[in-house]
C-alpha cells in the first residue's frame, strides 16, 4: 500500500498503522503528509483508496469494503 500511496498523492511521507479491532480485518491508520498538500487532500486519499480496493479485488482476490474507508482531516 506504501508504494502505491506514495505514487498517487502528493506530498505523502508514512503510513503509520496504529491499531487493528476486532472483527474483521480493521485497521486504524494515520498517514503523515509534506507540509504542502493538495487542497483537496480528502477526496483526493479517498480516490486513490477506492482506486487500490479495486486494484486488489482483481488483482489480490482481496475484498475490501468500501464503506469502511472513513476518512478525517
């Protein structure tokens, strides 16, 4: 995810995972920026996730919710 991150936003440093919950496969994360990001940075991450989910169910055979990519400033 790291490499596909850091290919498709602007200004994206780390992806720090912080925790994982119970259920499914949850994971919280927090992804630290440059100090210039794009003005449009959340629906800009929020893209690029959904572009990855689907990535990965036709290439991975890994299903991920697009529901359960909540997104905060």
């Amino acid at each position: 995810l790291v490499p596909y991150l850091r290919s498709n936003l602007t200004g994206f440093k780390q992806l720090e995972i912080l925790n994982f919950r119970n259920g499914s496969v949850i994971v919280n994360s927090k992804m630290k920026f440059a100090k210039s990001v794009p003005y449009n940075l959340t629906k800009a991450v929020h893209g690029v996730l959904e572009d990855f989910r689907s990535a990965a169910a036709q290439q991975l055979d890994l299903e991920i919710d697009s529901y359960s990519l909540n997104i905060e400033p």
